[in-house]
C-alpha cells in the first residue's frame, strides 16, 4: 500500500527502485515484489532499466483514489484487511482489480 500510495502522489514522475527504497525505507525484495504485483494488475509501468511510475487505468483511478484515501485515514483497517486475506471483502477488493477480456 505505500508503493502505491507513494508512486499515485507523484503521477508523472518515475522512480528508479533505489529510490523507492530510501523514501518507503523498506528492502529492495519487498519493493520489487511490490512493483511486480503491482504491474501484474496494471498499476504501474515498469521500464527496460528498472524504473517505474504509476499507470493505472481511468476505469481503476477512482478506487486508487478512494483506497489511497483510506490508507491515510485508517491504516490500520486497510492492514487489517490485508492480513485477513480471506474475508470477503478482501476478496472482493482484489477482484476489482482483475484485468477482465472484453468479449
């Protein structure tokens, strides 16, 4: 969540991965993990030399938005959330991001 929350607060600007462990003071494994699962649902675009920047899509904005907001509200529920990875609305969270065929 604050590799998302970081790379949505500064849309335009890409962000070389050393860089993004000094400002999130996390390790480098969890912020490429972070960066690959994050690109996996297409939030992100990463670049040939490590680079990264944020991208999601206009249909996934408003709930990057509203998420970002509630991560800075209630931290603690959104970690909640995540570690009860289980629960129905967690589920429900994560589907929202599926990438779906338009068929």
């Amino acid at each position: 969540m604050e590799l998302l929350c970081l790379l949505h607060s500064a849309p335009d600007r890409t962000w070389h991965r050393d860089a993004l462990v000094s400002q999130l003071r996390a390790s480098e494994l969890v912020v490429r993990q972070g960066i690959e699962a994050l690109a996996a649902v297409g939030l992100v675009a990463p670049a040939e030399d490590g680079s990264v920047r944020y991208a999601a899509p206009p249909s996934l904005e408003p709930m990057v938005v509203a998420v970002a907001h509630l991560y800075r509200t209630a931290p603690d529920t959104v970690r909640r959330a995540i570690v009860s990875g289980n629960s129905r609305s967690m589920t429900a969270f994560a589907n929202a991001f599926r990438l779906r065929s338009e068929d």
